[in-house]
C-alpha cells in the first residue's frame, strides 16, 4: 500500500474536532503548576485503551476496565503529582468519587451524558487531598477550551519528572474525507512507580467502532509505546487511551489501514519524545534489526535495556561486544557469526570478529543526539525489521533516581 | 539434618592437599601485573563445570565442554586481559596452542598425565600475543608452589576491573575424615563482554565421581553464583570449575549432603564478595523472599536487577514502591496486599499501603555495608526462601562502564 503522506498540524488533543480541555492547579503537587487535566468530547466517543500488565496497579487502571467494558466514553480525567495506588480502600473510593464529581460538574455546566475514565500518575502510597480537588472542580470545567492553546498546555499539565511536553497532531485525507488525531503524552523513566508512568492520550475525529479502534491500538501500541524502553521497568499506572468522536463524519470503514498508519505515526511520535526525554538522557538510541529471527523483539530490547550497552552510548564508545553479549543472552536463537552490527552507520562487527574501524572515527559519530545501532542477521530468512528506542544512562540518571522521596 | 560447622582456613584454592599454583606476567594486560594463572593438581582430578548459557560464548567455553567430556582433567590455565573471544578462527586455535603448550612444559617439568582446561577474561575482539605467553610457560610452570602465599596470588591474577581479590577456603570433619575445599573468583559487573567476566575455580581434596560432583555442583551454582546479578548481564565467558583430586583419601559417599553444604558454603562466600564488589558498589544487597510463590526467584532477580530499585540502595531512600512494582512486572502470579515489605529490617509496607515508617530512620538503617530487602508472601503454602545478592548502583558504574573500550 501507499506511504501515508503526514500532515502535522497543532493543536495537541484539540486538533481533531470536538474536544475540548482544561486544565487547573488543585493543589495535589507541592509545585504550584496545573495537576489536573479533563479532556471532553462534545458527544459520547468509541474509547479503547491499552494498560499496564503489572500486577501491582493503580485503582484508576482497575476502573477503566470496567468504564470501558460499560462504554459511552466522553471524557478523561488525569492528574498528576499522586498516583492514587497502593494506599488501600481509600484509593478506590477517591478514584470513584473524583469521577462522580466531575460528572456532576459537568453536566451542571451543560451538555454531558456520558461516562469518564481516570488516569493518575506521581507519588504511590499517598492519598489525594481530595477537598482540595473536589474544590477545583467547577473551575476545571469552566477552563474547558478546545483552542491551540488549551491542547498544548494540557501536555505541560499531566507531566512530572519530564523535561518537556510532548505532543503532535496530524490531519489525513483532503476534503470531505479529511478527519485528524491528536495526542498528548508523558513518562521519563519508563517507569518509576512514583513519578515516570508513562500516559498517552489520543483523540480523533474519526468515526470507528470499538472492536475496530481497540484492535488496531493493540497492534499500534506494541510497535510504538511498546517498544520504548528507559530502564526496563513499567509502572503501576501506565495506560494509552484512544477517543473517537466521529467528528469529522469520516469512517474508519474503508481506510482501516491509512488509519493505522497514521496513528502510528502520532504514537510513534510520542513514544519516541518519550525514549529521547528519559531520565538523565543525552540521547535517543534506536536499536534495529535487519532480517531478525524469530523472536527478534527479545534481542532488541535486551539490547536495548543493558546498563552496559546504555552506558557506552552516554560515553560514546563503540563497545559491539557488549551489544554482542547483550543479544547473546536475550534467549533467542541465532548464528552469532552472522551478525553485522553498525553504529551510527560505521560497521563494527562481521563474520564473528571486529571490523577493522577505527574508533576515534565512530566514536565521533555516536555522539550525535540520534544514535543508531544496527544490527543485520545474514542467511536467514526474509523477515519484517524490528525497532525498539531507548535512551543513553548518564550519571543524571543515576542522580534522579538515586534520592527521590525522601 | 544438622547444621554445617564450618572452619574457615589459610590457602585458598592451595588449601587442599594436591593442588599447586603458578602465577606469571605473560604480556597480555598492559598494567605489569601477574595475568596468567596455572592451576595443577598432583593427580588427575574429578572435574565439573558449568559454563556461560551466552549463544555468543570465548572459544575455551567451547573447548573445555569437549575435555571435560573426555576426562582426565589435572589442570586450569586462565589469563586475565584478554578473554580470546569474537576473535574469529585464530582464537579457536590460540586456545588450543596454548593448552598444548601448557602440558608440554608440565611433561617436560615432571609429572602431568592429565588434560587441561582453560579460561579467558578482558578485552573480546582482540588476539592473545601467543609468542610473548608461549615464551612466559617454563617461568609459568617453575613459578608452581603449594603454599597459602601462591594459593591467594591466584586470586589477585584473575583479577580485572576487581577491586578486591576474592578467595576462600575452609576445612571440614575432623581426624582421618577431614578434606578441604578452596576456591578463588572474579568478577565485577556480572558480565561486561569486556573485562567483567565471571570465574570461579574450586579446588577440592575429597574424592567423587564425576556425576556426583556435576550434580552438586550444578545445584549449588544455581544458588549462588546464579543467585548474585550486578547489571543482569551475562559474559561470554563465565565458568564455575571444580577439581576434586581425592588426596584426602576421603570419599564423598556417605557425606553428599554435608559436602554440598560445604560446597554451598565455599561457592556463596565468592558469589557474595563478587556482589560486593560489583563495579561502583557501596553496598552489598541482599532480596530475600519469606514463603515466596511458584518462580519466587524470578521476582528476586526482577527487583534486584531493577536499576531504580538499586539507584535507590545508593540514596538509602526507603522506596518500598519501586520494589513492589518491580516485583508486579516479575510476570509471577502473586497477592499484592499480601505482601509485607521490610527493608533493613524495618517494615515498610503492608495491606497493600505504606506502613506508618518514619523515612529519616529506615534511611538511616540503610546506610550500612549490608542492606537487607525482604518480602513476606502471607497467606501462601510454605514454601522455601529465596535469596538473590546484588549491589546498588552509584554514579561510579556509569564512571566506569561509559568510557572503557577507547
């Protein structure tokens, strides 16, 4: 099929028709910079979502699966400073009680008739303070804008220990064919159960059915979000949503897979603004496999996740033996003779010994802030190439991460 | 069965009747510093291995697999400097040059029967300088000597980016039933294709089959030197080897549990000083799991490979969350508010929420050279504890992982 031509545009969130977001500060970070964000679609939306697979998770996660099973999605609450999990029942009912509330608030201020889900991600173990934010409610939703301006400031609110906000928009097809997708999206540690849960939101103007926009996050999500790695950890709240309000009067029938393409592309966009703002990176390290064997993704990721291979990036040194090393301990079966790695496009590595490069040469060239790792399996059978982004691990990591509560 | 008595001895792996070491500069590490061990027992010997489950594996791996297959073992030759590794065909045969070479001046010096296996660490990708380390093996073979002097240079020979030499040796029974077991180690990052290479060589005067020594030795490895992780790397290299030469006219039938005990004794000590001097460690870490579920070691391993839970082993933050997290990623099926969390013997989480700790004290507690991470499973059948050694990590592993090669 064609390549999808991508058109970005701003706007954040706001950009496919029909959503609106506010944001306020109420009071739930010690700094004072807006905590919570409501994200509202004029009418009802299909919504499907993907959420961490760890056993320890946060009530809102536990709640969304049942919201989303009942359907008739409008809106996503999220805040951020206070993750709500592992603080027991009172969790779960402040989770239920936030959602009740701003229900309420929104349907006093006007047209609302649908469900919401919920999102938190900061410290685990605390409670919120929930006068405070029951408090800020009203305001919240006289915040709701569906400007440039309000999609954007929303990436700035539901971030924590991230550096810079993350967002993009894209607008598909020409005329009356023309629908958008927007997201937002924070996380710096892949995890972090305190602070760097990963959260994606996504909205679009299209008009799909929920079995159809589910399948096709699933598959989206395992190329993109999924294939993100800081530290190897996942988080307690992690969770990529998904909105559509059919705006746009454009269906999903019929462009299934421009579709996937393009929310690809925004997913994409997002994991990797997340891999390249990791904590403590100096840069974003794509590692990506020619012709892998079966279960490449394994190889790619235990590349990709190693101290010692993630070291090397920071301090620019072309160490192919750790990424050697690294692939072969991943579990997977392969010829390491076959193998030819690349760094930063310099061969390094070929018929089971070092290339004759010289290091000054392609040390230079890994200092650059994308950092390319390619490795090529020979002799073995046609196969789709894999791709997994990561971050360089500096001493800021070890400095972030080293005192966080206390 | 009743508690092992140890008694800790002088010697290390000279400790047992039989063995002799040699100690030599052959020119492979450029720092003037002994880097070619030979290790001899007077007879033939009973040897067990285990190696490195790394696909990309140093030809001596693949060599010693066949002598040990055939038999017959009398001697270790292991070089520091340079681990003889991704070198391509002439590393094969630089392998077995050397063995011959080694036997050879062991024939010509006196009495050797018996085969030989080797080990290499340090750099992969490069070649031994075969003229200077063949010309160094008379001085190697002359340089042999039983005494606790020659035992305990060993350790210090293997030695790469090791801070300490780490060796032991104890002596079990008493009157004609006493034997020996000693042993030295290396490693400082579990793997590092590069100098971290994990070795254990175990010298032993008890006499026993081979089957019955590759059996325990096989159990034990699992519980020690498997048990121990510093960044979750494995080395092309690692081997754990074992000669029994019987000199102490002691058979292992009729103790098997007892040696086993004494073996795990001897193999713990070692793995525990590796974990200790793990490269940039200030701290050795100990996770251990009261009545874990099924596959308990996997959640063991997870948090202590876990770099934000080691990051914060170095800023003695009291982080109970980034433990439990990491344990809920374990993919290991377990009841989260059945867990209680200690952490230098202080309880910090229980009922799926935080204790009422106070942070300034457990801080405190984990400041010492020992820190204790314990998780009691409630609830579950009774289940034997599992027990992984790790160490934080500080600023001085990326120090000393971002720069090494160039």
């Amino acid at each position: 099929m064609a390549k999808l031509e991508v058109h970005e545009i701003a706007g954040a969130v706001c950009a496919p028709l029909g959503f609106k977001v506010g944001t306020v500060y109420a009071g739930i970070r010690k700094a004072k910079r807006d905590d919570l964000v409501l994200l509202v679609s004029d009418t009802p939306a299909t919504a499907a979502a993907v959420f961490t697979t760890n056993k320890v998770h946060a009530w809102c996660v536990r709640h969304n699966r049942e919201r989303l099973a009942a359907g008739n999605i409008q809106a996503v609450l999220c805040n951020a400073g206070n993750a709500n999990a592992c603080n027991g029942e009172r969790g779960q009912s402040d989770d239920q009680a936030l959602a009740e509330g701003v229900k309420t608030a929104l349907r006093a201020a006007g047209h609302f008739e649908g469900d919401l889900l919920t999102a938190s991600t900061g410290v685990i173990g605390k409670h919120l303070p929930m006068s405070e934010v029951k408090a800020a409610l009203p305001t919240l939703v006289a915040a709701l804008g569906g400007s440039i301006g309000h999609g954007e400031q929303a990436a700035n609110a539901i971030m924590t220990t991230d550096l810079v906000p993350k967002f993009v928009a894209i607008e598909v097809g020409a005329g009356k064919e023309r629908y958008r997708i927007g997201g937002i999206a924070k996380g710096s540690g892949m995890i972090a159960p305190n602070m760097a849960t990963m959260l994606g939101f996504i909205t679009t103007d299209i008009a799909a059915s929920q079995a159809e926009l589910q399948a096709i996050l699933t598959r989206v999500v395992g190329r993109t979000f999924n294939c993100i790695t800081v530290d190897g950890d996942t988080s307690t709240n992690d969770m990529v949503i998904v909105l559509a309000n059919g705006a746009s009067g454009v269906p999903l029938a019929g462009r299934e897979q421009e579709f996937e393409q393009a929310l690809e592309y925004v997913c994409g966009t997002l994991a990797r603004k997340i891999a390249r703002d990791g904590e403590g990176a100096t840069k974003l390290v794509t590692v990506t496999l020619i012709n892998p064997p079966p279960l490449g993704e394994k190889i790619a990721k235990t590349i990709a996740e190693s101290p010692l291979v993630k070291t090397a990036c920071f301090g620019n040194d072309p160490n192919w033996g750790r990424i050697m090393a690294a692939a072969g301990r991943s579990e997977v079966e392969f010829n390491p003779s076959s193998v030819v790695v690349r760094l930063a496009g310099h061969e390094v590595f070929r018929d089971g010994e070092p290339t004759a490069f010289d290091p000054t040469v392609v040390s230079a060239a890994m200092k650059a802030a994308d950092l390319m790792i390619e490795l090529e399996f020979l002799g073995t059978p046609k196969s789709e190439p894999v791709t997994v982004w990561t971050c360089d691990f500096s001493y800021d990591y070890v400095k972030i991460n080293a005192d966080y509560t206390t």
